[in-house]
C-alpha cells in the first residue's frame, strides 16, 4: 500500500498532496492499487470529500485537539503512530517547510530511507521496489535511489513535479478517523500566535503565465518592464538564481531546483540561459517563449518559439502591441 501525506493549512489542503495521490495511483497499478491518504489536524473530517476525489481508495483522517496548530513534535508523533499501525510500502510527502521537516523525522524514527526532492518516481518491474529520481552532485546528474531493505519507502516530492490530477465530483470514499495518543508533554514547542507573512506577489506556481527574467535582464528597474508585461498578459514574474542573487527578486520567485517548480500554460524566459538547474523548474510549462540574445543558449532548444534579439526593445514592442489591441 502507498500511503500519502496530505498537508492542509487552515482547514485547506495543499495540492502537492492531492498531485501526490495521483502519483500514487499511476504507481500502485504495478503494486497492490491501494493508495491511503492521510490528513492531521483537528475537526477536519471534511477534508475528505476532496480527497476522494482525487483517486485515493482509503482516507485515514488524523484528529486531535494537539494538531490544532502544527508542531513538529506533535505531527511527528501522530503520523509515527499512524505508520506503524497500517504499515505502508511506500510513504510520500510533499517537499514543503513542513514536509522537509516532517520526512527526516519519521524515516529516523521508522529507522527507514528518505530520499529528499524527488523528481521522478517509478517501480522497478521486477523487483517492485521504488526508483526514487533526484538530481545530484550539483545537478549535474541525476541519481536513481532505491531503499531495498526497509519499510516504508520514503520520498518528498517539490510541489508541482507531478500534475495535479483532473478531480472525479462524483467519487466518493469512507474516511477512518484514526485518534492518536497525545500528551501537551509531548510538545516541546508551543505556538503563541500565527502572523502570515504579506506577500506582494501571488504563488508562481498558481499562475496560469510566467514572464521571468535572468541575468540578462540587467537591473532591478529593468524588471519593472517585465513587470508591466506580466500584468498586461494577466500572469505574474518570475526569475532565475542569477536574478534573486544580484537581490533584483525576492527568493519566493525563484523557479529551478533550489527554487519553485511551475508549469504554467505559457513561460516567457528572458534573459535566461536555460542552466539545468533552472530547466528542472520550468520545462513542463505548456508553451516556452524565450527571448535571448544567443541563439546557442539551451533555452533556445527547448523553447517552443525562440527569439533572438535584445530583450527590451523586443519587450517594449509586445507591451505596445498589446495595449494597443485592448484598447
Ligand atoms: P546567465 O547564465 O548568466 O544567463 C544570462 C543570459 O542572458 C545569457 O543566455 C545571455 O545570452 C542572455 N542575455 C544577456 N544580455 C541579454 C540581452 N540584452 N537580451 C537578451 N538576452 C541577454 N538557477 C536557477 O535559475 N534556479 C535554481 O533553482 C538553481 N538552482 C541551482 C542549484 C545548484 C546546486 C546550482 C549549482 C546552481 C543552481 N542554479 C539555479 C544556477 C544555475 O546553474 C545558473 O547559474 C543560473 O540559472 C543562471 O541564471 P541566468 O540564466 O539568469 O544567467
């Protein structure tokens, strides 16, 4: 049996777990197809009408008064409880700040292997075993992980490596409302007060169209071109590590292995070379646009429509063009 952990914030599931489900339900038709999603928290039994309908064949619904909040000691204890009581093949967890410290937690104390970030997940015909794909040493290659002797076998997946599958409104699945054994002595950490951070601009990888900008966009105030591009096509910025390095973009808009993973219906790469590290992040985007002044630069290989110029003239033309058609 797979099990996946589906993370909710508020009383609202992520998607990782739900892009997670799917994952798993691809993966258990080589295996015994039972795929059992498990959500902590507290009065959440309603979580499981949307978890139904995402392909999971059991729900096991973790409820306590402690996980009102999260801690890390009391979600590691509920989950551990959990795991042990059902003892699946696989555990899959989404690589969010909870899930990294969620996951290397539970495989010490499972006394099993995790491997961090996957991003790919197979079954080995023969052996059954999960073939757990990272990439490694940098990026410069990609290692294939196997966990051949211990149970369960653990990955954490980034949000947005597998697709969010398409929900069946008319699936329905009995949750379990399993009541783990909490103490407040459990808990080393205790919550006061929750302040969310203000963000200024929206989740990257919920937007529908990416304009990103790398070092060759050249400037801070450069990006305030793309900007005004992002806005007239409805969509949101972006960057690469070069970007967010020279301090031109905040970290959360960082897109590639070390950052977020999108796949928007349109991706425009400006200024961007294409480095591995930054392809891992983008290269499932339905449509790739990529304006670079080298024709040789990667980007340009895997770009559905590469234009090579100077970026701002070519950006200024679009942002024209299109202000003129909607007016
Ligand atoms: P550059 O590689 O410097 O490319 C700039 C491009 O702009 C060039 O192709 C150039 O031709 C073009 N250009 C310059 N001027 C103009 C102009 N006027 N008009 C048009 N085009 C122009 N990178 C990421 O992006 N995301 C990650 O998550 C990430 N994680 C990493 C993790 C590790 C472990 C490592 C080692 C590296 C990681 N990197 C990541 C860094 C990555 O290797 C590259 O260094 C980085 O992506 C380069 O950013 P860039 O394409 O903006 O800059």
């Amino acid at each position: 049996m797979i099990m996946v952990y589906c993370e909710q914030r508020n009383g609202e599931l992520l998607n990782v777990g739900l892009e997670l489900i799917g994952k798993a339900v691809e993966l258990s038709k080589d295996l015994d197809g039972e795929v059992t999603a498990v959500v902590c928290g507290n009065k959440i039994t309603q979580l499981s009408d949307k978890i139904s309908q995402y392909g999971a064949t059991r729900i096991i619904i973790v409820e306590h008064p402690l996980l009102e909040k999260y801690t890390v000691d009391a979600y590691t204890e509920a989950l551990y409880q959990v795991i042990t009581s059902e003892n699946p093949d696989i555990l899959l967890l989404g690589a969010t700040l909870t899930g990294r410290e969620l996951g290397p937690r539970l495989a010490a104390r499972l006394r099993t292997g995790l491997t961090a970030d996957c991003t790919n997940l197979e079954i080995d015909p023969e052996s059954k075993l999960l073939l757990m794909t990272r990439p490694a040493f940098g990026g410069n290659l990609m290692a294939t992980i196997i966990c051949p002797e211990r149970r369960p076998q653990m990955a954490t997946i980034r949000p947005g490596v597998f697709p969010l599958p398409k929900p069946d409104t008319q699936r329905e699945v009995e949750a379990y409302v399993f009541t783990p054994k909490l103490s407040e002595e459990d808990i080393k950490v205790k919550v006061q007060q929750i302040i969310a951070k203000v963000r200024k601009h929206k989740d990257i990888t919920a937007e529908k169209i990416i304009v990103a900008g790398g070092r060759g966009v050249g400037s801070k105030e450069n990006f305030e071109l793309l900007e005004e591009l992002a806005e007239l096509l409805g969509g949101g910025i972006a960057g690469s590590r070069a970007a967010v390095d020279e301090g031109w973009l905040p970290k959360d808009l960082q897109v590639g292995q070390t950052g977020k993973v999108v796949r928007p219906k349109l991706y425009i790469a400006i200024g961007i070379s294409g480095a591995i590290q930054h392809l891992a992040g983008m290269q499932e985007s339905e449509y790739i646009i990529a304006i670079n002044k080298d024709p040789e630069a990667p980007i340009m290989k895997i770009a559905d429509l590469a234009i090579v110029g100077d970026w701002k003239p070519i950006v200024r033309r679009l942002i024209q063009q299109l202000k003129q058609t909607m007016n």
